[in-house]
C-alpha cells in the first residue's frame, strides 16, 4: 500500500535497539496499518485484542495477542509488562449512544492504559486523540494553542475529557506521553467514513450540505501512522500534542465528487442546506435516544458539522519539531481507497 513502504524504515537505520511495543486497538483500521509500519521497522508487536473478538489477521502476522478490555485495569499488567512502548488507539466512536458508554473507554479506559504504563516503567506512550476536540469552524486553521472545545455529542466530549486526563497525567504522574490530534481517517478498509459516503454515492443517496465549497479534515490513514512513528521516535516529543492532517484539503464538494468519480457513479447534486439538514439530524438523535438506541440515527449533527463545516488544522508544530510531511494527497487516497472499496471482496485490506 502507498505510503507504508515510506514508513517501515523510517529512523530504522538509526536504532540498534528492538523496540517491544503495545498496540491497543491493534486489529482496528489505523491499528492494523500502524501493525505493518511498527513490524517493518523490526520492532516487536503486541496487541490488545478484545477478549471475544477475532485476532486472526493479528496472529497471522506474528503479534503477540493479549486479550483484555481497557475498562478492566488488570487485564492490561499482563499486556504491559516488559514493553517498552504503547500506542493507544482503542475509542468508542459510535455515532450516538449513551455518554457513559463512550465515557467508560475514552476516559476511565484511558486512564487505566495510562496508570498501567507508568506502573509498568513503559518508556513512551502515544495517546490517539483527535482534531474534534477543538472547535473546528473559527475561520483559521486551529493550532494545538487553541482550547479544547468539542461540539457537545458523546465522542467530542468524552475524547476531549481524556485529552485533558492525559495532560494531567503527564504534570502529576511523570506519564511519558505524546498526545497525537488527527483529522477523520480514511484509506483502504475504511468502513467507518471511506465506506459509508462510497455506500451512499453508489445508492444514489449522497447530498451536499450547503455550497460543497468548505474544507473537510480528512486524512489518509498511513500519513496519521507516519505522525505515530515520529512521535515514538523523538525525544522532544514527550509531553507535546500535535494536529495531524492534510494542510492541502479538498473542499466537500470536491471530496465527494472523487469518491463518486472514482466508483463511477454520478456525482451528486442535490444541496441540502446546513441548518435544516443540522436540525434534522437533532431529530434523528432525539428519536434514538427515545428509543433506547434501539432505533440508530441515521444521520447525526456530529456528521452534519464534518462534512458541512470549514474545517481547517495547522500541521506546522509536527512538520516543525516532528519532520511530520503529508505524503498522500487526499485526491490520491481517494484513488486508492476507492481501488479498495471496488474490489472488496476479493482483496484484503490491513
């Protein structure tokens, strides 16, 4: 895959020392790409997998498996106990459902990732954060300077409230950590946002919210690796944050024309605008909670605010301290996602 040949020998030369790392979330999306960078480097993986769920593709590439949930601090003792570093990417990112839910993983269970790295004398932890733990639409690409202000749904909230713990831990509890804000993922095996608008464009269902002519923050998945990899590699990075992302946006309406063009299906051109396509999602949120979630909102303000916002991040403190470069234009990893998307059935993506 474009970009992971970039990644696998990144600093490599310039070690002589194995690396043991720990991957938490290692059988997700940006998880299975950062297996194949970390291996290709030659330092040892081991992964955090859910204690019923299929590691197949983790013990078919040699990853130490350790089954265990974040929520339980003990069953991570076992996980860290030798490694020498732990990149921690598990989150809940449902759409919409109960705070506690997403509470219960994106804070108590990052804090007992944290607690069981300090104990275990882990040398670096990298803490996947995102950019939507800022206030996205202020008219200037956000910095790393900017307060923490998410938009007030569950996954915003809860992933600002660990990146205020992770901050705290490393003041209080010496935690040797480096917080990495990325952009919305996309790439090759993307079901969560690559999928779902290329699923909708082929049913003829895709909209534009507003103009179309707004910047949208998504970022090609192995780009956000190699900003995981340099955050493990640099000494100064400990006790940074950086945004990741594409500071070479494509417009929404642009976006979804490539995604359109490139599974070759009409663009769309139905314009739905933003207030009322933002009020209808509140409904749809209203009814599944209402519902006890039973009934999914099939459309949420958080979605809304995504694609129909303009939404911009500066990259300069990781291009500036990180040697952090954007590698794949997003038009390209539209290309290569939609080469994916087309053929998913007879082709395996990490």
């Amino acid at each position: 895959m474009l970009g992971i040949e970039r990644l696998t020998g990144h600093r490599a030369h310039e070690r002589s020392n194995q690396l043991d790392v720990l991957i938490t979330g290692g059988n997700g999306f940006l998880g299975r790409n950062l297996v194949l960078a970390v291996q290709g480097r030659g330092d040892t993986v081991r992964a955090l997998a859910s204690p019923t769920g299929d590691a197949t593709w983790l013990e078919q590439r040699g990853a130490a498996i350790f089954r265990g949930d974040i929520r339980d601090s003990a069953a991570l003792t076992a996980a860290m106990r030798g490694t020498d570093a732990v990149f921690h990417l598990v989150a809940n990112m449902k759409a919409w459902g109960p705070i506690h839910d997403a509470r219960a993983v994106n804070v108590i269970g990052t804090e007992n990732v944290c607690r069981a790295a300090v104990a275990a004398g882990v040398r670096r932890l990298i803490h996947v954060s995102t950019v939507m733990v800022y206030h996205m639409a202020i008219g200037r690409p956000v910095t790393e300077d900017d307060p923490l202000a998410p938009f007030n749904e569950p996954y915003s909230v809860t992933k600002a409230e660990g990146d205020r713990l992770v901050q705290r831990m490393i003041v209080t509890d010496h935690l040797p950590a480096v917080i990495i804000r990325p952009g919305p993922l996309f790439g090759p095996g993307d079901r969560l946002n690559f999928g779902r608008m290329a699923d909708r464009a082929r049913a003829g269902k895709s909209v534009v919210v507003g103009s179309g002519d707004n910047a949208v923050p998504f970022v090609y998945v192995t780009d956000v690796v190699q900003a995981l990899l340099l955050a493990l590699d640099h000494d100064r990075a400990v006790g940074q944050a950086y945004n990741v992302g594409n500071d070479q946006p494509l417009t929404q309406g642009q976006y979804l024309s490539a995604i359109a063009q490139e599974i070759g299906v009409t663009p769309p051109s139905i314009h739905v605008p933003f207030y009322p396509m933002y009020a209808a999602a509140y409904a749809a949120e209203r009814v599944a909670t209402l519902s006890g979630y039973r009934i999914p909102a099939v459309v949420t303000r958080h979605g809304v605010k995504v694609l129909g916002e303009d939404s911009r991040m500066s990259i300069d403190k990781a291009r500036r301290e990180l040697g952090y470069e954007p590698q794949v234009s997003v038009r390209e990893g539209v290309r290569l996602a939609a080469a994916w998307y087309q053929h998913q059935d007879s082709q395996t993506a990490p």
